[in-house]
C-alpha cells in the first residue's frame, strides 16, 4: 500500500538522499510528495524474485545491469524517484539510481495499480532509454507489456496464458510466463 505522506520540497538530490538514509521506510519522491513504500506480499516478493532472476541470468554476458526493488530510478527533468520492482538498465555510474533504465517491470497490488499503470507509465514515458515497461499481475496470470516503436508511441500487449512467452527483441531476448510464476 502507498500512501502520500508529505508535501516536501528537496533543493538537491543528496537532501533527499540523506533524508532517505535517516528514515526506517523508503520513499518514492513525486512531484515535491513523499509517498511511502509499504512492505510487499509473498506473491509480489515471489514475482519481483523471479523476474529479477530470470533478466539476471539472460542479460549475465550483457552490458545491461538488472536492479530490484531497493534501486531507484530518476526521472531528471521532473526530479522525480521511484523504486522499481525490477529494472535493467544501461551502466551508469550513480550509487543510488539510474537515468537510463531500458526495461521496468512493476509488481501490480489493489492499493497501487491506478497510480503503476497512469501516473509511472507517464513520468517513465520521459526516460529517453526506456524501451520497456512491465506490469505483472501477482493474483492471475497476466503481464502487460509496453514497448517503445518510435520516440513518442508505445504499443501495449498482454500475455495472460502460461504457454505465452514475453518477447524483447531490443535486449535480445524473451521470457515465459510460466517461468514468470513458478512457484
């Protein structure tokens, strides 16, 4: 669950950060809001672990580095962070995020799936990098994938059988639903 906590206004990056170090829950930074990152379900740990490994494992002999939950990613021209599930993005040298994720996939649950599927699929449309952008439902089978076709469109499909496999042929490579949800 996400809640908004705060109207606070960072002047840099490190003031948010250092705020972030101090407090014994992580914060997505939005439009000047605090939002709370609440803890996650078995099914959510489950699904974020198992994406996390599958792109771990298919992207090893790549560039690309595969990030989970605790990795931020920031959108510069709206100072804006959000924690991700799971990313990849191209190497980069920053210790706490990344400007340049390729693939984002979010976890989806009742309490964030409005503000996972509009409000970041909005801020993240504004990652020039971004070609990719996953939302996995944990309570049926079921992934919806944004992928990039020109500079400014998208095109959304979704993969709702386990026999269905998750193409994405700008990293080179596909991964099946079953995998996605095995237990």
């Amino acid at each position: 669950m996400k809640k908004a906590l705060e109207h606070r206004k960072f002047e840099t990056i490190e003031e948010y950060f250092a705020y972030e170090e101090k407090s014994e829950v992580r914060h997505e930074y939005y439009f000047e809001n605090l939002i709370e990152m609440a803890g996650a379900s078995f099914l959510h740990n489950l699904i974020s672990g198992n994406l996390f490994f599958i792109l771990k494992m298919l992207l090893k002999d790549k560039s690309e580095r595969v990030f989970m939950e605790g990795f931020k990613a920031f959108i510069k021209e709206e100072n804006i962070f959000f924690y991700p599930d799971v990313m990849v993005a191209l190497p980069e040298q920053h210790e706490y995020y990344s400007t340049q994720p390729v693939l984002i996939a979010e976890v989806l649950s009742e309490s964030t799936r409005k503000f996972d599927m509009v409000d970041k699929f909005i801020q993240y449309q504004k990652l020039d990098t971004l070609q990719y952008y996953l939302l996995v439902e944990p309570e049926k089978q079921m992934v919806i994938m944004y992928q990039k076709t020109t500079d400014s469109d998208w095109q959304g499909l979704t993969y709702n059988n386990l026999s269905d496999v998750v193409e994405l042929p700008k990293l080179n490579i596909s991964i099946a639903l079953k995998d996605i949800y095995q237990a």
